[in-house]
C-alpha cells in the first residue's frame, strides 16, 4: 500500500500487516520509481481526490497494468469529491463505471484493461 500520510497504516489490525508493505510515498512517484511496466493486476486507489491528482495517478498507472487488471476508485460518489474521480476518470479515457454502496455515501468506480 502507498499512502502520502505518514502514519496511515496504524489503522490496520495488527494481524493484517504482515500481508503487505506500507510506504508513505506520493501516489505518482511511487508509480513512475518503483512499478514496472505490465505489473499491476489489482490497483485500489485511495489518495487525493482532486480531478488533477486522479488523472495524474490514472495516467501514470495505465502503461504499469496488466492485461485484464482492474482499478477501483475510492470515494466515486461522495460529493464534489466523487465528482471530481468521475471528471478525471473520463478525461483519461477510462471505461469506468461507479456504484454507491449503501449505507456508505462514498461509492467505488472500477475500470480495466
């Protein structure tokens, strides 16, 4: 998992962390220094919620997909942020669809390769 708050991890259980590694990196830096390219099968995507951050991280992240990989968006429905995804999602040229998963007000969009 990549997350620019530092610190984010200590939400998880204790006895879940062993099945992953937490960095705190800029979601497009992580991207572009440490993926290579047709790596990536499973991506969700968390970060900043601007239309300009979720293009950025779109962009960066479509060359490092696999064939078939699959993208989900947190937060695709929660109000101007959910807009703001679903703006950037279609500017990137994305087959995206999102969903509002009650009694949450945040939503999911997923797309993929």
């Amino acid at each position: 998992s990549v997350d620019w708050l530092e610190g984010a991890c200590t939400l998880v259980p204790d006895t879940l962390r062993d099945w992953w590694t937490m960095t705190s990196m800029e979601g497009v830096s992580y991207i572009d220094s440490k993926l290579h390219r047709n790596i990536v099968s499973f991506c969700f995507e968390d970060m900043i919620h601007s239309e300009s951050e979720v293009y950025a991280i779109v962009t960066a992240l479509k060359p490092k997909l696999r064939p078939g990989a699959v993208v989900v968006h947190h937060d695709s429905e929660h109000g101007d942020d959910g807009q703001q995804i679903q703006r950037a999602l279609t500017r990137a040229g994305v087959n995206w669809r999102s969903w509002l998963i009650e009694p949450s007000d945040c939503g999911i969009a997923i797309w993929g390769v």
